[in-house]
C-alpha cells in the first residue's frame, strides 16, 4: 500500500532532523578531537617547560650548593685565620707582658749596679747583694762567698738563713760540695727546684775575665716562686759579674786604704820623732 504524501513529508523530515544531528554530533567530535588535540600539545609543552623548569632547577640548586660550600669554605679559612690572629695576639700579649717584666728587671738592675759601683765598702756591697738575692730574684736563703787565694776556700761573706750553720767555719774547699765545684769550673750551675727539699737552686761564679773571686749559692727561694726563670738566669748572670767587679774593687780600696793609713801612721812617728 502506497504511503501518503504527509507521512512521506514526515519522513523526510526527520531524516533531514537525523542529518542534522549527525552533522552537529561530527562538529562536535571533531570539535572534542581538535580540543583533545590541542590539551595533548599542550601537555606535551607543559611536560617540556617542567622538564626544563627542573633542570634549571637542578642547575640553580647545584650552583647553591657550589656558592654553598665555597662559602663554607671561605668560612672555614676565616675562622682558622681567626684564631690562629687570636693566639698571635695571645702570644703578643704575653710577651709585651715579659718584655716589660724584662724592662722592670732591667731598670731594678741598673739601679742595683749602680748602688754596687757607688761606694768602695766591702760591707756596703755584700749588702746590696744580699737585697739584690732577696728582692729582685727572690731568694729565701743564700750565700755569698769571695775566695781566699791563700787557701783555696770560699769563705762566706754574706747570707740569708741557716747556710752559716751548715758550714765549718763558714768555709768550703775548692772541688767540695756544689759551691766548691762551681768555684772550680767556673760554670754555673741552675736547677728547677725551690729548695723545699733541701737542694740547691743555683749556684753563679762571681769571675773578672776567666777568674773566680767569689760564688752566689742560692738553697731556697720565696713561697711565692714556682722556680727560677729564664729572666732570673740572665739576671743573676749580669748581677755575678756586677758583684765580681764590685767586690774586687772594695777589696783593693780596703787594702789600700788600709795600706795608706799605715803609711800615714808610720810619717807621723817619724815626725814625732
């Protein structure tokens, strides 16, 4: 049975609906295709720049570390020059503190030496050895001895303490005991020891040239001395060859003045006379 002309219109109708839809639903796919094309591109340049993002990143980070480490290292010098400036300057200290040690000595000896050389006394100069020994040096107990010629002995002409007890006659041999030696050799004798023991701290041959005249025996020092410096060797070494001149040249005055009072005495009888 043939189909009217109204159905056959609806037909074509929808067929022409069906079309268009299938042409809007192919603009569309190939509007979804074209989109999802252009997201994959996209994401592909993304994953580009963050590939690239991470190397600079990488490079930025390594070049810290790089700037890291010279730093540290830059540090680390500086610290090291730091301290090696600080013990330098602990260093300094200590021996600008010495050498004004050194300076005060220096002048304290100067002063003393001068006192030495002032006066022609033999008494007056074993003095002012015995307040070198005790104030510049710090000697607690000591001894002075000059030497006899005649009999080769040291005879003990100043002290401080109980040496006088100790000795027979106040007297020592050439060769006996450590004074006796030093007197011999004529080389000084230093130990580290206070005396507290019963030791001897030093011993200094008083000499003119290569001749002994005398030795400086010291057996203890003060209570505030840990021991005898490098300072006190020097200054005991000037003081010995201070005391050397100074003791001779009162010897030589008293014997002269003794010799010259004589004389005096003898013209005077002869003009009584």
């Amino acid at each position: 049975m043939a189909e009217k002309p109204e159905e056959i219109l609806k037909l074509f109708s929808k067929s022409e609906e069906l079309l268009d839809m299938f042409r809007k639903g192919k603009a569309f796919t190939e509007e979804l295709m074209y989109e999802n094309e252009r997201l994959r591109y996209r994401i592909v340049q993304l994953e580009k720049e963050k590939i690239d993002l991470s190397d600079t990143l990488m490079r930025e980070i390594e070049r810290f570390r790089l700037e890291n480490s010279q730093l540290s290292g830059k540090v680390e010098f500086l610290d090291g020059r730091f301290q090696e400036i600080e013990a330098e300057n602990k260093d300094f200290a200590l021996r600008y503190v010495e050498v004004e040690e050194q300076n005060e000595s220096l002048a304290n000896l100067y002063v003393a030496s001068y006192r030495l050389h002032s006066t022609l006394d033999p008494v007056e100069v074993v003095q002012c050895i015995n307040e070198i020994l005790m104030n510049m040096i710090g000697s607690e107990e000591f001894g002075l001895f000059v030497v006899d010629e005649e009999t080769s002995e040291l005879v003990l002409a100043g002290y401080e303490g109980e040496i006088a007890q100790r000795l027979d006659r106040g007297r020592v041999s050439f060769g006996e005991g450590l004074e006796g030696m030093v007197a011999q050799t004529g080389e000084p004798f230093f130990t580290e020891d206070t005396g507290e023991r019963g030791e001897v701290c030093a011993a200094i041959p008083l000499k003119i040239k290569e001749r002994v005249v005398g030795v400086i025996a010291i057996y203890r020092l003060l209570g505030h001395k840990m021991g005898l410096s490098g300072l006190d060797h020097k200054l005991l070494e000037l003081l010995a060859g201070h005391a050397a001149t100074a003791l001779v040249s009162s010897k030589l005055y008293a014997a002269a003045d003794r010799k010259l009072k004589t004389i005096e005495g003898f013209m005077s009888l002869l003009r009584v006379k």
